[in-house]
C-alpha cells in the first residue's frame, strides 16, 4: 500500500467549530453526532487519526480556514469573520490548535516546517515493524488571505510553521475567489511579492481564473493546487472552482502538483445531496479521469495528486459510495492500475508528487 499525502483537510475548523475530536474512531464520532446539527451542515466525517493510519496517510495539509460573515448561512458561527482583525484572530488560534496537538500527542502528530521535520518523519514511515504506530504529519496551509493583515505578519507566521497561502476561498482584498470573480488586485499582487521572499508556496485553488493567471505569469516561488477538479470534465458547471485547461497547464509548466477532491458536486455537474441524489450516481472512478485528466496534459503521472477536502462542509453522504472514510482513497490504485498506470504512477499520485514538492520546497 502506497503512502498518501492529502493536500487539504480543514482539521482545526471541525474541531473548534464542530468539537470534533479526531483521535476518537470514526465510528464513535459517528454515533455522537448522529441526528445532530453538525450532521445536518457537515455531513458524516471521513477523518481520524485511526483512519489515517489504516490508510497509510503519512501527510495531511492542515488547513487554517474561516469564513467572510457574508458567506456563512450555518446557525453554529464561531468561525466567521467580519473585519481582517477577526480573521487574523481565528487563523491565529486554528494555528494554536495545531501546535497544541503535536505538543501534547507528539506520538499522533508532528508540524512538518523543514526538509529535515518531513526526512525524520519518512524515516519513521519507512520503519515496517508489525502495528507500528507513526504520527500524522501536517503541513500547514492558510486557505484565504484575510488573516494576513499587512505584509509585515508575513515572517510571523511563516515562523510559526505556515508553509501554503492560498489568497481566495471567496473574493478576498487580494484577489477574486470562488463566487465572486475577478483578478488580483494591487493589495495581491504585493502580497504575491512579499510571500516569495519567504517561498510560500502559493495555493491557486478558489481563484478566480483571471487571477490564478496572473499569479501564474508572477509569482516567483512554487506554485500548486491543493484541492481542485477539471472543468474541462464539468462543461456547463456554472462555476469557477474548477480548473480550466489552461491554470492546469499553468501550473504543470510550473513543475507543481494539483489535488483532486472526491466530492460528488465537483464530480458530476447538478448533483447534491439536498436534493436527495444518490452517493451511486457517482463512481470513485469518476475521480480517476479527473487524474487521468491532469496525467494526459502533463504526458506523465508527476503533477496530479489528492486533496480530499474532507470534512470541508461535506461528508460521508456526498463521497462516491466506494469511500466510507479516508483510508478507501487507496481504492484508487485499482482504478488507475485498470486504465494502465504502473505501479510507480499510482505511488506517484497518491502521495509521491506532493512528498517530492514538499522535499524541494520546505526550508
């Protein structure tokens, strides 16, 4: 079984918003939650820490992530912002979160910040002995700019282990985003700048295609896309959180990697589960053209990977129905192997492509 690397997970959010704790089983937090309103916005989670070991998830990105007020429709609003001091202070203590969990579990967790941090952590991977037990490591990724308040926090943060900014998830004060388009704006384009002092890697996925395009023309350091699907895939989606051919070919050209989701409404064009579609309608395989998709462009297997964005205000109830939790990500193998991707490709997608981005581009 290949290590994986999942490019997005908004661990910290489900737990301070959600009080999910994801050292219990999935089964557990499945039976408190049953009926309630997590559920209900949410859907069934797809993590653990159990299930990423039975998975051999070696590395999650580990998102920081909040809201815009305007955007938030959920009665449990504790992660939304209206002013960039409020975003600045629920990244700041999503952040806590997750240096509290490796102090506290170092046997569960580990902040991977440095080349070094990830070859330790490897090695510990590579160790075969019969139920070993091996931390999850996590990359951190801030998903929206917002809580970056002026450049100058830029060092503050990247000493505190940020390693990915992604400056949309909606339209932000940096650039256009999901649902409300447009390009960089001069505040982004600074910020671009400022970041490459300190190689970020910049995160193109929720900007809108004028400004990924831009940023793609730019931005000096690494550049990739951490959980996105393929519009070309998706005709008439009537969205721009889709990659089109030409940020694909962007971002291939910048040797970096983009991460498919396993999220039914990114997979076929129409479906959601409030209106009662099926998990069936939609095939794990799906998934795979979304990979062969990206492989067929690049001419190899060395640009597509995974970002699941479990648990990103969706669940168990719009995955493909092959998927029951995090660890079924490893049913790709198969598929792919059927469509004739060697061993060595499958290895380099699930995890092989972000490790070697990871190996280049950490301090």
């Amino acid at each position: 079984m290949p290590i994986l690397v999942d490019a997005h997970a908004d661990i910290a959010y489900n737990m301070l918003k959600y009080e999910r704790d994801y050292t219990r089983t999935i089964t557990e937090t499945r039976a408190l939650e049953a009926g309630g309103h997590t559920v209900k916005e949410n859907g069934d989670t797809l993590i653990s820490w159990h299930e990423y070991q039975r998975g051999q998830v070696a590395v999650i990105f580990s998102t920081l992530f909040a809201a815009p007020k305007r955007f938030s429709t959920y009665a449990t609003e504790t992660q939304v912002y209206k002013t960039f001091d409020e975003a600045h202070k629920l990244y700041s203590a999503q952040l806590d979160v997750y240096h509290r969990m490796q102090d506290s579990m170092p046997d569960k967790f580990r902040i991977l910040a440095s080349k070094r941090d990830l070859n330790l952590h490897l090695d510990q991977w590579a160790v075969s002995t019969p139920d070993a037990v091996k931390p999850l490591g996590m990359v951190i990724l801030m998903e929206g700019g917002e809580g970056i308040r002026a450049l100058s926090e830029l060092e503050m943060w990247h000493n505190r282990g940020v390693r990915l900014i992604g400056p949309a998830w909606v339209g932000t004060r940096y650039c256009g985003g999901w649902k409300e388009p447009g390009p960089l704006t001069e505040d982004g384009r600074k910020l671009l700048s400022a970041m490459a002092d300190y190689n970020f890697t910049l995160d193109l996925s929720h900007m809108d295609e004028r400004a990924a395009i831009e940023a793609l023309d730019m931005y000096e350091g690494p550049i990739v896309g951490t959980h996105a699907n393929c519009a070309a895939l998706m005709p008439n989606a009537n969205t721009n959180r889709h990659f089109t051919d030409r940020i694909l070919e962007g971002i291939i050209e910048r040797d970096g990697v983009v991460g498919v989701v396993p999220f039914n409404t990114y997979l076929k064009v129409g479906w959601s589960v409030d209106k009662g579609h099926s998990r069936d309608e939609v095939p794990l395989d799906v998934l795979a053209s979304h990979i062969d998709h990206i492989c067929q462009i690049a001419g190899d297997s060395l640009h597509a990977g995974i970002g699941s964005d479990f648990d990103g205000g969706f669940g168990l109830q719009s995955v493909p129905p092959e998927i029951d939790t995090v660890a079924d990500l490893q049913k790709l193998v198969s598929l792919l192997q059927a469509r004739g991707y060697s061993e060595a490709d499958t290895t380099n997608i699930l995890g092989g492509n972000w490790l070697a981005r990871l190996k280049r581009d950490l301090p």
